[in-house]
C-alpha cells in the first residue's frame, strides 16, 4: 500500500460538478420498507401499477407470518384509458382495508408514476377519506413517483405530509427539540438517553412511533434533521415557526458528537456538562472504529449518487478511518444542511451534484477506486464495476 500524503480540508463554497443525464436510482416508493417499521400503527396503501407492487415487494422481501403494513392498490387497464372511477375504486379498496385492520390509526396513500399520469389527485381522496374515517384513522397523502426523485426523497416527502398533521403548540409552551428522520430504534433510544443527559428536558422525534405520540409544533420547537435528505420537511417545519439548528449529522465520532453538541448550545448547556456527558461514548466509538481503521486506511473511494447520504459517510470514512475521497457524487446538495459538513471535506474529492451516469462511470473506470458506493449500476457495467471495487 503507498503511502499518503495528509488530506488538506478548504470551505464549503468548493466547486460541484452539476450533471443532468441519465441517472440510476431507486424510486421513493423503496422507503416505505424503512417507514412501515417506525411508525407501528400505519400503513402505507401505494396507488400504482403492477410494477409498483412487484418493486416493493423485492425491496421488502416476503413476509409469510406477519400482517404486512404496505399493499398495492392496482390501477388497472381500464383506471388508465379513463373508463373506471378511480376515486371510487380507491374509496371502495380503503373501505375493505379498513374493516380488515381495525389496527390502522395511520393510512398514507402513496402516489406513484401511473397515478401521477392519470392525474389522481390523491391529496382530494386523503382529505375526503380522512373526514369520513375521523376520529379513528387520519388519512395523509404523499408521493413516491421515482420520475424526478430518489429513494430517500420518500422519506422526505412522507415527513412533510406528517408536518401538516401535527398539532399547534401554543406560544408560551416551553421550549422543546424535535429529532427529524427515521433512526433504528436502538440509535433512537441512545439519542434520548444521551440528550436527556445533557438536561434537555422535552425531546420529541418525528416520525414517533405511533400516531398517538405525534409531537407538537410551533415557534417553541428547534429540530435537529438526523438525515440530510429532509429538505422539504425542513421547510415545512420552518413554516410552521420551528427552527433548525444547524449542525454536522450524525455519522461518525466526530458527526455525532458535532449534532449533540449543536442541540446542547441551542439549549444553553455549559461546556463542563457536554464533556462530561459525551466524551465517554465518543471514546468507546473511537475504540470501536480502530479495527476499521486498519482495514480502510489509504484506500481510495468513489461515490455514486443515491441517497444524499454521501457527504457525510464521505466526510467521516475520510476523517475517522484515513480514506482517500476520488468522487463524492450525491444526487441533490443542499448548501445550507451541509454547510458544516462541506467545510470538512478533503479538497481533493471531486464534488458532483446530479447524474450522467456513462460519464461518471467512464470516470470511476480511469480511477480505479478500491470502493466503489453505487446503488444502481447498469446490467452491463456490474461485473466491470465490481471487478475495479474489489
Ligand atoms: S419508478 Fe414509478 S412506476 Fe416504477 S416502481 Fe417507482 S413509482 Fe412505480
């Protein structure tokens, strides 16, 4: 292995290659297999076309003995050539569902590309059913058509649909902090244990786990995005008089510790109670990573856009572990979220926003990474991929 010389670190107002080709990536819809698992009590009704149904099924894998909480509501032949009532034939499907899972208190009707086509305004059906389905079941529409987004894009597009549902906190509430993105509970359940640590006291997470615990919003809330692909709830958040504290995210040592910190400044904790609290678990994850870091140092690295989560695994795998960054490709770079994380980066990473993908794929060839991140790749280039990542 050669070695490297040190990584130097510039601002964030770095140069990004924006590209507008053709692109490779999983539709919105995929993200419904991560929310159906957080949020326990709903139940994510997809209008699509068999295709729809048959993608989320692969993604979710088969599910013999529990009562799945996602299904496909059809549009057939006839719903496309405009000869069925499509919105009685979603009132007619949501009535059945309904009776048969009294368990649902969260129905999300999800918009796909055939009911994007057809013109199926699903905002109209949510509002209508919600009506007829209240007090037992609120009815909430978003989309997760993959014609302009990616997959993370439908957790994003989901959150937003759920800021329109959360009741107003009133002026004088005391202040709270509201975690935004879906974490693995285990990560949830450390992030209230370490923030109610630091002594802030009222901590809500969005999505909650159930339709029962849904936070409260209002001018009293500061949230803390845990993903970087929330750009639009952020916004909705920010409407409705909440604040964002920026912040680094949390991947990685210093990530987490950034994020934490973030949150106890905006709540007025002193310096001596942030050591105290979080330099033992800071020193347990450094520990932890050690062993990575003697597999990964040196070792070049090249991503293709897919999540929005690329800066800050780049940002960390480079920082924390001694990688070296070729491409840090992302498929939308929100400037403002990423901010702390930009000013981090290795200068020598190309930065790219967007996709080409023949291009970016000819570029990775002439690199030859020793990791290649990517999430789709075409048929043709897997094993050429693959052979140049191993
Ligand atoms: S890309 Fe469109 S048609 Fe294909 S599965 Fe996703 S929503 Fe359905």
């Amino acid at each position: 292995m050669t070695a490297l010389a040190p990584q130097s670190f510039q601002k964030a107002d770095r140069p990004v290659l924006r590209e507008r080709g053709q692109r490779e990536v999983f539709c919105g819809l995929t993200r419904i297999v991560w929310l159906h698992r957080k949020l326990q009590d709903a139940f994510f009704l997809v209008v699509g076309s068999r295709t729809c149904a048959h993608l989320i099924q692969s993604a979710a894998g088969v599910m013999i003995f529990a009562e799945p909480r996602f299904a496909t509501a059809i549009i057939e032949d006839r719903d496309l050539a405009g000869m069925a009532d499509a919105e009685a034939e979603l009132d007619r499907v949501v009535e059945q569902l309904l009776e048969r899972r009294p368990d649902i208190k969260l129905l999300f009707l999800v918009g796909s590309c055939p009911s994007e086509v057809i013109k199926l305004d699903l905002s109209r059906s949510a509002h209508r059913l919600s009506r007829q389905y209240h007090p037992q079941v609120r009815v909430l529409n978003y989309s997760g058509s993959g014609i302009e987004t990616t997959f993370t894009q439908g957790e994003d597009a989901c959150l937003e649909a759920l800021v329109g549902a959360l009741e107003t906190a009133p002026a004088d509430a005391e202040a709270d902090l509201l975690v935004v993105g879906a974490l693995p509970d285990v990560v949830e359940g450390q992030f209230a244990r370490l923030l109610s640590a630091l002594g802030i006291r009222n901590v809500g997470f969005l999505p909650s786990r159930s339709a029962d615990s849904l936070p409260r919003i209002g001018s009293s809330t500061r949230f803390l995005l845990a993903q970087p692909f929330l750009a639009t709830t952020a916004a909705a958040l920010e409407k409705r008089g909440a604040t964002r504290i920026a912040a680094l995210f949390p991947i990685g040592v210093e990530g987490t510790t950034g994020w934490l910190t973030a949150a106890a400044r905006a709540f007025g904790i002193d310096g001596a109670k942030m050591i105290e609290v979080l330099t033992p678990p800071a020193q347990r994850a450094r520990n932890a990573l050690a062993a990575w870091r003697s597999v990964l140092e040196g070792k070049s690295l090249f991503f293709f856009p897919d999540s929005q989560l690329e800066v800050p695994l780049a940002r960390m795998l480079c920082r924390e572990l001694g990688m070296r960054a070729i491409e840090i490709g992302t498929p939308y770079l929100h400037r403002e979220h990423l901010k702390e994380e930009l000013e981090l980066l290795p200068d020598s990473a190309l930065l790219s926003e967007g996709q080409d993908v023949e291009r970016q794929l000819d570029r990775c060839r002439a690199a030859r990474p020793d990791i290649t991140v990517c999430g789709l790749v075409p048929r043709d280039n897997q094993g050429e991929t693959r052979r140049q990542s191993g």
